[in-house]
C-alpha cells in the first residue's frame, strides 16, 4: 500500500525522534532510529507502507499524519482542492464526493442562513436540494442573502434559489415549495431528503422545534441555526443513535419560545455562523462521524472585538 505525509503535518527528524507538528498540535515519536526513514516521507512523496515500522506505522496513520497515496486524482479540477483536503482528514475523497453528490439536502428558510448555507452546499458539490420558503425578495435581503440581486425583487425566494444552483452545479436535481413548513407535505419531504437545515423563522421556537422532531421521528439528520444581534447559534447534528433527540436538547420558557421578529441584521454575522452550520452537515454526509458535533449547542459572541464560542449541551428559548 502506498501512502504519504498529509498535507496538514510537517515532519522533524532527529537521532533518536520523529517530531510531527500541526496547526494545532507537537507531537514527538521517540525512539523510532528517525534518521534511516525514508527520505519520502518527509517530503509528502508516495512510498510503500511497508517501508516503516509496523508500530510507527500504525501511530502515523491513526492519526492522520500519513494517509492513503491510492486514491489519485481527483474527477474535474473544480473539486481537486477538496479532494486534497478530504485526504487529510482520513477520508476516501472519491467515496466522499460520490456521497455528496448523492445527497439531498432539504432547506427550510432561504433567508440569510439559508442561503449563505446554499453557496457552501453547492461548492462543496451537492447537486440535490428541497428548498422551501414562503417569501418573496425584497431589498432589505441584499445585505446579508448573498445569491439575490436587485432584478429579484417580488420573485419567489426560491425560483431564485433555485436558478442560482442550477447556473453553478453540475447535474441540479432541485424541487421548491413556495410555502411555509407547516403547508408542506411533511411525510413526502421527509421521505425524500438526506438531511434537513432549518434555517426559518417561525413565529416561535416550538415550529423549529417541531420540524427538527419530525425529522428525527423520519430518521433524516437535522441541525437547527439562528443569529442574533452579537450571537448565533448552531444545534448539534441531530440523528437517532448518535446524539440526544431535539426534544431533549431544546427547552422552551412557558411562552412557547416565542419572541418578538428582530429586524436589525448583519451580513458578516450570518456568514460565519452558516459556514460552520453547512460544514457540519456535509462532514455528517460524508460520514466522518468523528469531526461532527453531535453532543452540544455551539453559541458564538462577539464582544469589543473578540468573538468566543461557549458549548451547552442543552439551549432554553
């Protein structure tokens, strides 16, 4: 088997250690005679498996340090980034990108999460969406829904949703619902799609909730994004047998989560909070289940200059 020193590490050798660092993280291999390793394994170089020790061999790939040199090139040059990142996380790009590809990914609100998380989605090569939204374009959106412009005035959200895939992906598969949630065929949605992003404004906490309890009830996976003035908020990846159910997770005051329509928005705090929303989402699809967070609420603050993120594993409204 041929394998290689991933992209995410570089490596030191001395007499007697191997030293592999990171973005994130130093860590020393002592006693592995460094110095008669092969020169390729420094450089990134393919070279036969079998030309290491079994036991440094086995720490190396365990971690990612080395990964597998056989899965080529990837499909188009459009993806050949992402194909090198997937590598590095462990994972079989080609498989990956075919999961992708497959999927569906259900919407439910194309506002601005919604479609900030759309862009990410198509980039990364999803070619199939449910989208679903009850409004229409108004110019207020430009400032933070990215894929409307001024000649979408008055059209339905999601027929320009809609043409914006199809103008990028490769092979668009892409049904729209001009309604709300609570007007859709649930049982058919749910039948249909692969994972669900609620990213709508209901008129209280308990529709979200009631979405995401539909979907687990089905089996789809589901996560649940919001922002605020100075904080957004990202659910665990919901999913039967991997995390708790939304139920569980999401505690409503006794005003049913209800609360007044915040009309005051920003562009930047919406991207940054669907980026880390879509993410999630298509590390789930791609199965690596060890880089998804399926325990705990992340909520992030920005304050003075200085953004946190605080982790709980259960979030009240």
């Amino acid at each position: 088997m041929k394998v290689q020193k991933s992209q995410a590490w570089s490596l030191e050798k001395s007499d007697q250690s191997l030293v592999a660092r990171s973005e994130i993280i130093t860590l020393t291999f002592r006693g592995v005679g460094a110095t008669e390793l092969p020169a390729d394994l420094f450089t990134g170089v393919p070279l036969d498996a079998s030309l290491l020790p079994n036991n440094l061999y086995q720490e190396l790939k365990s971690r990612n340090i080395i990964v597998n040199a056989e899965y080529g090139q990837a499909a188009s040059e459009r993806f050949s980034r992402q194909h090198d990142y997937l590598v590095t996380l462990g994972a079989d790009p080609n498989l990956g990108h075919l999961k992708i590809t497959e999927a569906r990914v259900g919407i439910i609100g194309v506002g601005a999460l919604g479609s900030c998380a759309l862009q990410a989605f198509v980039g990364a090569g999803v070619q199939k969406f449910t989208l679903i939204d009850p409004d229409v374009v108004c110019p207020s959106n430009m400032n933070r829904q990215y894929i409307y412009g001024s000649g979408d005035i008055g059209r339905p959200k999601v027929d320009v949703a809609k043409q914006w895939v199809v103008d990028r992906a490769i092979r668009p598969e892409i049904t729209t619902h001009f309604c709300s949630f609570h007007d859709l065929n649930a049982e058919v949605f749910f039948h249909e799609v692969d994972f669900v992003v609620a990213t709508f404004d209901g008129p209280s906490m308990n529709s979200v909730l009631s979405c995401l309890c539909q979907a687990w009830d089905n089996r789809v996976a589901s996560v649940f994004g919001a922002t605020g003035f100075n904080t957004t908020v990202i659910s665990p990846v919901f999913m039967p047998g991997r995390s708790r159910s939304p139920e569980e997770c999401i505690l409503l005051s006794e005003m049913g989560g209800v609360r007044e329509p915040i009309r005051a928005s920003w562009g930047p705090i919406s991207l940054y909070n669907s980026a880390l929303l879509a993410e999630q989402a298509l590390l789930h699809l791609l199965g690596l289940s060890d880089e998804v967070n399926y325990t705990s609420f992340h909520k992030t603050l920005r304050r003075r200059g200085v953004v946190s993120i605080q982790t709980t594993e259960s979030l009240r409204f």
